[in-house]
C-alpha cells in the first residue's frame, strides 16, 4: 500500500517558517527530529514504515532543509520550541519523540515544553554520555571551521559517522543532502549550543528515556542511568550515526520494539 506523506507549514515562536511531512492516523503519534545539518527526508523510511497505524511527522529544523533561517536565537531549547509548534499545529498527544545526534537532546528540551503528551523521548544515535557542558570555545572553533570551509567540513564529518566499510552510496548521499543546509545556518546552529548542559534538562524529564544507538562510539548506559537511572539503550552492531538511511528494515524493528515498550 502506498503512503501518502503531506508537506505542510507552520510558524515557529518567532515567525520562522517550518516545513514538514506528516502522514498516517493512530496513537502513540511518532515525531523523528533530523540531527544537525541533515534534514525531514532522512525519514522517509519510518514515515512509509509507521504511518499505517500511527500519525507521524518530521520535520525541517530553522536552517535546514526547506525551513527559513531568519532567526536571532538558534540554541537547542529554540530548537526543541519549533518541535513543540509541529506538535500544536498537528494537535498531536500521546506523543513519542526520536531525535537523532544532537536533536536527542532537542527531544528532551521538547518534552520539557509538552510535559502531558510525551510517552517518552527516544536518541538516535545520542545520548551516549549526558555527564558535560559543551566548551564554549570548541564550539566556537568547530563553527568557525564550518563557515570557512563547509564544504570540507560536511565531507569530514561525514567519514567520521559511518564505519569504513559503509555503503559509499549512501554516504555520498547523506553528505549530498548536508551540503544544502546554509554554511551561515551551521555557523549560527553550532555558536547557539556553546555552554549547554546536556545533564541538567535530562534531570528534569518525567518521562521513560530510550536510545537506539551505533557502535562507532561507545555508549555509557550505566553513566546516563546515573542521571536519569531509566534510561535504557539498543546497540546496532557494526552501525554508524544514521540507521535509517544504512539498515532502515532493522532500524524500524527497534522502533517497533520501543514503542510496544513505551505504551505496554
């Protein structure tokens, strides 16, 4: 059966526009959260996958994809009101949020808005270690170097997320659709995360903490549960930061397994 996935729009809290897809009908909705410089489209595989028998939406974040980037504050809790915008705008409830990479974090900052409609929040490839405050100053640097040289940058980055025997394929393809985010929008998304505390949102999460993560980098279970003591986490063997796009079969078997997990 095919699916049919809608693009649709809505106003952030500051008047950006947001573009997103959303398709399917059921509870628990399901919202997937691109990571930094990706975009909705990464999705698609779990839009097709779920929309049977869940409402589920994805989004472009200010700066990515087909959203605007005419913002003043790009930090993750700004990040994290655009999610909750979606999710007025669609009237979602009993809602589950993934976020992949950095926007595992922005899932939280998310549910912190929208307390009484989260099931629970999902990292994809994040949540690793929650234990630190990002340095200003590596922040700084690192989004210098994207403004100087995105290009070079956005092809680094990517080596670094899949394991060396990936599909070149599919890398190619991740690091086609990361060349269209704005160098300026990186540049003004990496200065907005300078100082976050990754740990102290996580404390304040009333809801079930889940991850389905890689193994290109090891994830602290026993570290994150110190914070948030039921945090629990699949491993991918032999995966890199982005699941859907390499094994996104498997990868919506977890889903599955999560979300029976989250509503049973």
């Amino acid at each position: 059966m095919s699916v049919k996935i809608k693009r649709k729009t809505c106003l952030a809290h500051d008047k950006v526009n947001i573009v997103y897809s959303a398709c399917g009908k059921g509870e628990p909705a399901l919202f997937f959260i691109h990571g930094g410089l990706a975009e909705r489209t990464f999705w698609d595989k779990q839009l097709e996958a779920f929309c049977t028998n869940h409402r589920v939406v994805a989004l472009d974040l200010p700066g990515h994809g087909e959203s605007g980037s005419n913002r003043e504050n790009w930090g993750l809790p700004e990040f994290g009101a655009d999610v909750k915008a979606v999710a007025d705008a669609e009237k979602l409830d009993n809602l589950i949020l993934f976020g992949n990479s950095l926007d595992g974090p922005v899932a939280v900052e998310a549910a912190l808005l929208m307390p009484k409609r989260i099931i629970g929040v999902v990292g994809i490839d994040s949540f690793q270690r929650i234990d630190y405050v990002i340095p200003p100053e590596e922040m700084q640097k690192r989004a210098r170097a994207f403004r100087d040289d995105y290009p070079g940058m956005v092809k680094e980055m990517v080596d670094m997320l899949f394991h060396k025997d990936a599909d070149p394929d599919i890398m190619a393809e991740a690091e086609k659709r990361m060349q269209k985010t704005p160098p300026e929008a990186a540049y003004k998304m990496f200065l907005g995360m300078s100082g976050y505390d990754n740990a102290a949102p996580v404390r304040k999460l009333t809801v079930p903490l889940r991850a389905i993560n890689g193994d290109i980098y090891p994830t602290d279970v026993e570290g994150v549960r110190k914070i948030k003591p039921d945090f629990d986490a699949i491993i991918m063997e032999h995966m890199g930061h982005y699941p859907m796009l390499e094994r996104p079969e498997e990868f919506n078997r977890y889903i599955a397994s999560v979300i029976a997990e989250l509503t049973r």
